[in-house]
C-alpha cells in the first residue's frame, strides 16, 4: 500500500494539475481521487475528461468533489478513444505541469514529492516519467513495470531509438505546458499509436526527458484494463495478431513525427531521421540501405531483428 511521504518544495513558482481520463471507471475511480488528493504539495486542480461513461463514475467523482479541498472539474471527452480524451483534454488544463493519472491506479504518497524535484521553468518541452509497481490486488506480490516489460529508460532520451520502441508510461508520465503547446497542433493526428508515445517522441527530439527510477504508482491489473502490461501472457497473445499490422502503425507514426516535428530537432538527428521517411517512400533496396547505413534499434537483438524484417516488408508505411 501506499508508503509514507518525505514531502519535497517544488521549484519556485511550480503548480501543477491532473488529468484522468475516464471510462466506466466507477469500481475504482474513488480509490484513486483519494491517493491524489494526500499528494504533497496538493494539486492546483483535478481535472476530469469522462469519455461518454455509462456507470457511476461522474457521480463518484462528484461526490469525491464536494468535500475535496482541491477543485475537481468534469469535463466530456470526444468519446473517440482514449488517445483522443487524452490529447484534446491536455490543452484545458492551465497549470506549469500536467500529470497524466490512469482511473484505475493507486498514486504512492510520494509521487508528486519525488517528481517535483525534476519540475522547473522553462520554455522548452519537458516529460518526466516514473516505473511503476505491475500490481495485481488478488496476489500479495508487485513487480516493477520496467522489469516486467524489460523497459531501459535512458532510450527515452534518444528519439531515434523512442520512434520503434515505446519506453514511457502514461500512467506515470508528467508534461509541461510546453509540451502541451508542440502537441496541441498534432492532436488528431490519425497515426498516432499512443498518446504518451507521441508525447515522448515530441519531448525527446525538441525538449528533454527526465526520469524516476523510484516506483510512484501501483499499476493495477485487471480484465478490463485498456492500457496493460506486456507481460508474458500479453505476449503470446501478440504473436496471434497481425505483426505486419501492427509494425504499420509504428512506422507510420514515425513518419508523421518526422513530417511535422523534423525541423525542430537537433542536427544530430535530423538526418536520421529525414533519410528515415525517404526510406519508407523508397522500395526495399533503399530501406535495406537506410538499415545498413544508421541500424535503427529496439529492445533487443531480436526485435531489431523484426524491426529490419517490417520496415523491409511493409508498404503501408510510405507516405503519400
């Protein structure tokens, strides 16, 4: 259960909100109201986007309201998903810094103390981002996220690796306004695979990432979960999908990242990736050449593998 808080001052002028993006989050959306509000320093406001619930969410929420000390909002989602709730709620809330808060997930006491010591002014984009406890409330054992889905944080922090490999999690993931402001024009972008993918991808290639080795969060798991972890069973239960299918939607992503945030990368990547989209323009010869020439990575030796065999094999990703 949670632990108990060493409270930490964030840096001078720092506020921050939350936002919960909800649906049919009734079992537990209370639980979780609750570990955000014992947060020190408290939050500047709650912010809730309910994406069309057809429970007792909003209810519970504003029961939760009505003797929080801090404000609570309900707003309505776009009810298209929660890539969309996430991304067109972000540009509501007003505070220096946003945390992202899944319904279901119990924060630990310390979260908000061990994150503001990263906050500080400034004008570029900025994420911040924990591991998390992979938590099961029937079983007595918790296990770290980065663990559990073999996660290396610092590639987070090299966008050309973050563009295959998703290494952030939402669940503990912490923006700031300018982040927020870079995104806002990409929003509905139709190939974004994940709103804290695309998040990362922007704060990585035009701001910096900075993380938290500490666990801030229990992660629950459960049957209804929309976002889980990649645990074993999850991932046997890829290998029945469409691989082809889904390495598409990676590499296009990759691609809209490149088209709309290639000039505001450093030099030092910008040829990877500009080369990168000429590459999946061109036919197999040209993307073996890209291959060879930069050995884009990801987790491991074999998924690098099938990351080359996909960006070879695959014609959908060509932008048009």
């Amino acid at each position: 259960m949670p632990n108990t808080p060493n409270p930490a001052q964030p840096a001078s002028g720092i506020d921050y909100d939350v936002l919960v993006c909800t649906y049919n989050g009734a079992e537990f959306i209370e639980e979780q109201l609750h570990s955000i509000l014992r947060q020190q320093p408290a939050p500047k406001r709650v912010l809730i986007s309910d994406d069309h619930s057809a429970d007792n969410t909003r209810a519970i929420v504003n029961q939760v309201a009505q003797s929080s000390p801090v404000p609570i909002e309900i707003i309505d989602g776009p009810g298209r998903g929660v890539i969309r709730n996430v991304l067109t709620a972000l540009p509501k809330t007003t505070a220096d810094y946003v945390f992202l808060a899944d319904q279901d997930d119990i924060w630990l006491d310390n979260k908000v103390a061990l994150f503001a010591e990263k906050m500080h002014s400034e004008h570029s984009p900025h994420l911040i981002f924990s591991d998390a406890w992979v938590w099961h409330p029937d079983r007595e054992e918790k296990h770290s996220f980065w663990e559990v889905d073999q996660l290396r944080p610092d590639n987070a922090r090299d966008p050309r690796r973050l563009a295959f490999h998703n290494t952030v999690q939402g669940a503990s993931a912490c923006v700031n306004q300018s982040l927020i402001a870079a995104m806002e024009p990409t929003a509905e972008h139709p190939d974004i695979v994940m709103h804290d993918w695309w998040l990362a991808l922007i704060a990585s290639g035009t701001g910096h990432i900075d993380y938290i080795r500490e666990p801030t969060l229990l992660y629950r798991q459960h049957d209804n979960n929309q976002v889980g972890s990649q645990n074993k069973a999850n991932r046997r239960k890829r290998k029945l999908a469409d691989t082809l299918t889904v390495a598409n939607r990676i590499l296009r992503q990759a691609v809209a990242f490149t088209d709309h945030y290639h000039e505001a990368l450093p030099l030092a990547h910008q040829d990877f990736f500009k080369q990168y989209q000429q590459a999946m323009k061109g036919n197999a010869l040209v993307r073996m050449a890209f291959i060879l020439r930069y050995w884009p990575q990801h987790r491991d030796l074999n998924r690098t593998f099938k990351l080359w065999a996909s960006m070879l094999l695959v014609q959908g990703a060509r932008k048009k």
